[in-house]
C-alpha cells in the first residue's frame, strides 16, 4: 500500500509542475539522413540550435546571422525576414520552435554545399498583449533550403524565384524559410 501511495504522489506531483522549455526541437524522423554525412547532420542541428537560441535572447542581429547574404524567399530578403522577426519580437514573447526532417538532400553544386530540408514544424509564442499562447507560424512538408556559407548552414530562402501559383502579397511570409 505504502509503495501505490508513493508511485501516486510521485505521478500527481509531475503531473502539476510547470512545463520545462523546450530548446530548438529539431528531430530527424526514423531514417533520415542515415545514409548521409553524420557531421553535415550535427552542424545543420547546431545552427538551428543557434537560430533557436537568438529568438529566445530576442537577439535579431544573432538571429539574422542565421540568414545567408543571398536570402531570397519568394522576392523577399533579408532585409525583409529581418522587418517580420522585428514584429514578432514586437508583438510575442517566449517564443520558440519546433521542426520535424521528414528528408534531407544534400548536393554540391559550382562548390556551393546546399541541403534541402523537408521540415513539418511551428513557431510558438505568448501573445504580450493578452498573455495568450498562440502558433505564430506552422508548416507540414515545406523545405527549408540552406547553404554553407562561411564554413556555416544558412537559411538561403526558396529555390530563389516568385511563385506563379501564388504572389508574396498574398500569404504571409514564414520567417523560418
């Protein structure tokens, strides 16, 4: 009896602790990337590690280093990821992320190393105007392109052209891509 006590308090006590933040939840689904360069893989979690790291410090010029030099996403730049990470810190906070590789191709081309990174995941935060939590941004099998770029894997956009399905005006810019 003296041991169902114990393992009852000790489930009811978790169970009403506060929740434990997360870190940058990157998570490789069973197979990806197993037969790819095992270092690419650390160093591409490492930077979204960082990228993680500089919107929890509210840190914009870390965060945009995250950005390669010839960002372009859908016509936007960096200039214009940087104006939409202003708003976000403006209107959020506690904000953080998650991502899911579902793929990942990692190719060399004219010596660029590029990988394209097929990514279900979200962006979180609490709104500071009503204290609410809110999904700031989701995507299910978007890809995340990035470049090496100064010994670094940076954030390159899209495959570097305007949709024709879809003008920028009309959907929200996702600043994780």
């Amino acid at each position: 009896m003296k041991i169902i006590l114990v393992l009852a308090g000790t489930l009811i006590l978790t169970q009403c602790r506060p929740p434990t933040p997360v870190a940058a939840a990157v998570e490789f689904a069973p197979g990806v990337g197993a037969d790819a360069d095992q270092q690419v893989i650390r160093e591409l979690v490492v930077a979204f590690n960082e990228a993680e790291a500089a919107v929890k410090k509210v840190d914009l010029d870390a965060l945009m280093k995250f950005y390669a030099t010839t960002y372009n996403y859908h016509g936007l730049k960096r200039s214009d990821v940087r104006r939409v990470w202003e708003e976000v810190f403006l209107h959020y906070r506690d904000i953080s992320s998650s991502h899911v590789f579902t793929e990942l191709r990692l190719v060399q081309a004219d010596g660029i190393r590029k990988a394209y990174v097929t990514c279900t995941g979200g962006l979180q935060g609490v709104e500071k105007q009503t204290g609410k939590p809110i999904t700031i941004d989701s995507w299910a099998r978007e890809i995340h392109y990035l470049v090496k770029e100064e010994g670094r894997w940076r954030f390159l956009g899209n495959t570097g052209g305007l949709s024709l399905s879809a003008p920028a005006a009309s959907a929200p810019h996702h600043p994780l891509f």
